[in-house]
C-alpha cells in the first residue's frame, strides 16, 4: 500500500512535470510555401483603349512575336504594332468614325481574337472582337434609354435540313417593344437572313438589328415589326467544312434549296402558329446579307404569292449568266411586289454581279431600288442597309 507521504509526492511530482512540459517551447512548426501570385509583375492591362479624340489604342503582350499588327473592319490595311523591352506591343489607330468595329490581332500572320475582351463575334470560321467608337447623339446600334424589344431562341426539329446533331436547328425571334399577343390583325414579319460563316444569331451579335429595330420604332421611322433570324444552312457540311463548297454550283443550289424547304414549311408556319402574325403577302418581308441575300432573293422571288418586300445587300453566290435559270417564269405583273431592293457596297467584290441582277431584273420589268453604299463586305455597310431598308416596309399607303 502506497502511503499518504508517497501518494502527496507523487502528485507534486505529476503536476510539476505537467507545467515544465506547458513551459517548454515547442518546435517551430514548418512555414507553408508562399502562395504563387497568378498576376502579372506589370500593373494590370487594358488591352483596348477608345480614346476621347475617336482613336483606339491596342495592346497585345507576346515577347517571341517576330511580327504583329491589328486589322480593323473597314481599313483599308493592317496597322503595325511595335514592341517594347517588356515584350508589350501597342498602336494607335486613326481616329475612326462613329460606328462599331470588328478586329483581330495578326500575329506571325495568325488572326487572333482578343483574349481581353468579352464583345466577341462569333463565327463558324473565325472569331473577332468588337469595339464601338459613339456617336453624339447616339447611333441607332447603341444602347439608349428607350423602349427595347424582346428576342425568343428557338430550337425545331427539321426533317429536310442536313447534318445537324440530332436534326435540331436553332431559330430567333425578335418581338418589337410592348408586344401585344391579342393584338388585332396581329404584326408583319422581316425574315431577316445572315451570311456565310456566321451562325443565326449575326444579326443581333454583330448586327445589332434589334437595338437598330428598336430605336427605328421609337422614333416613329418604321412600324413595330416581328423579326425571324434563322441559322440559314441547308446543309450543315456547307460551312463547316470550309469555303470550298463555294466552288461547287452543285453544293451552293443544295444548301439553298434546303434552307429555302425549311424556311418555307418548318420554321414559317411555326413562326405564324406562335406569334401574333399578320397574315397575307403584304404583310411579310425577306432579305438579307452575302449568302443570306442569295437566300433571300431565290425565296422571295420564287415565291412572291408569300412575300410582297424583297431584299438582297451584297448578295453573293448568283451566275450572272444563270439568272433565268434561277428565276425560271418570273413575271414581275404577277409578283406584284411592293419593294424589290438590292443593295451592295460600292468596293465590294460583288458589286459586279449585284449590279448585273440589277440590270437583268429592269430587262424582265421590275421596279428595282438599286442601292450603292460606300464601303466593302462588311457589317459597317449592313447595318446602314438595314436602316435604310426596314423604313420602307408595312407602310401604310
């Protein structure tokens, strides 16, 4: 048996060693490693700068570059950039008009979309940016405090076209401001087509048809309308697999022709069952850009018991020697058509063959609207066909 004097020192004993052992520093436990910094040394960068004087300022950050310049929609020719110790190559564009622009830096002969940048064209073969240069006041593109319109995506199955997953097809719809479903007589309808490479939602990415849409409305300038964008491929394989199908009139007719089927009989009628429509020829319009005023001009034209407007800007595509072929019994008294209005650029590389659709359809006895807009093969001269082209359509006599 352990005696009192024993079991006293013992605890004595446990409770010294117990504060010695609290006492005694512990080993340092090891540092963590230093977190990495996924920043740049360089203070933060704005690869894009629009200046007060209507300049623009690029920037683009590539030490192994041998050469790199920045090509701007609507120049005439790239820019050079220059670079300096830190591997930052910059330039300052001409002061540039109020419009919006696309760009890509070429780098080492590579076209590049700018990484810095979140205003990005979209496009089958190749992405750019945006920037806007604004206007005082403000162009119909930029966004304004009026009253804006609504767009709907749409997804249908299509039993003609070809070579989409699963045969689903991608539409748009533009609803003007205030839409009314219990409308009386219901709203016309611009089907509005994009060009080669572009996918169905162009016109408003790149386009900006609906602000354009909504501030024409807004003042008064073209009546409250429903749009109808459609991804205009017959044939899927047409764009993705590159621009050679151009060179085959085979491959162009067929993915017409099947876009023209289901524009017609899918995406049409399912347009008028959803919509509030206004129902009649006089009450529906076409046209549209490159390959869409191709579109445009074979369905409209082959078909004006549907549609009374036709338009085509910078369409693109068309034999000059084929044009009989293409619009085989055309009788311009019984198309009766209220506009029929071409348009294209006046240093478009397709200028010749809009000019000679213009004179072949005088020859049959049209009334053609011939337009020619200063410019290339670009947006810059789109938009400005279109507000010049939706004033003229549903008015009143």
């Amino acid at each position: 048996m352990i005696s009192l004097q024993k079991l006293c020192a013992l605890c004595i004993f446990l409770v010294s060693a117990t504060a010695l052992a609290q006492d005694t520093p512990k080993p340092a436990a090891p540092a963590p490693d230093p977190i990495k910094s996924v920043l740049p040394k360089t203070p933060a960068l704005i690869p894009l700068t629009v200046n007060s004087d209507d300049t623009v300022t690029f920037r683009y950050r590539d030490k192994s570059a041998q050469n790199v310049a920045i090509n701007i929609e609507g120049q005439p020719h790239n820019f050079p950039m220059t670079m300096d110790d830190t591997g930052l190559w910059s330039v300052t564009s001409p002061a540039l008009p109020a419009e919006i622009y696309g760009y890509n830096f070429v780098v080492d002969g590579n076209r590049l979309v700018d990484t810095h940048n979140i205003d990005v064209r979209r496009n089958f073969l190749g992405n750019s940016s945006n920037f806007l240069i604004p206007a005082t006041p403000a162009a119909p593109w930029e966004l304004t405090d009026i009253p804006h319109g609504r767009i709907d995506q749409h997804i249908f199955t299509t039993k003609i076209e070809k070579n989409y997953t699963a045969d689903q097809v991608p539409y748009d719809v533009y609803l003007p401001p205030n839409y009314d479903a219990k409308r009386k007589g219901g709203y016309p309808v611009l089907y509005l087509l994009h060009g080669y490479s572009d996918p169905e939602y162009a016109w408003i990415n790149v386009g900006r048809a609906n602000l354009m849409l909504d501030s024409m409305i807004a003042e008064g300038k073209a009546v409250p309308m429903i749009v109808v964008l459609p991804l205009g491929y017959g044939n899927l394989n047409f764009v993705t697999h590159g621009e050679s199908g151009w060179n085959s009139p085979t491959t162009v007719d067929e993915n017409t022709s099947l876009f023209s089927q289901s524009l017609l009989t899918e995406i049409m009628p399912t347009v008028e069952h959803e919509y509030n429509t206004a129902k009649g020829r006089q009450n529906r319009a076409i046209t549209g850009l490159s390959m869409g005023g191709l579109e445009s001009l074979t369905i409209g034209l082959n078909h004006p018991d549907l549609f009374a407007y036709v338009g085509g800007f910078s369409a693109g595509g068309f034999h000059a020697d084929k044009f009989d072929e293409a619009f085989p019994g055309l009788d311009p008294a019984k198309a009766n058509l209220k506009l029929l209005w071409i348009a294209c650029g006046s240093s478009d590389g397709l200028l010749k063959t809009n000019t000679a659709f213009i004179d072949w359809a005088k020859t049959k006895g049209f009334d053609v609207t011939p337009i020619q807009t200063p410019g290339a093969h670009n947006w810059i001269v789109w938009r400005d066909n279109l507000l010049h082209f939706a004033p003229l359509l549903f008015q009143p006599k």
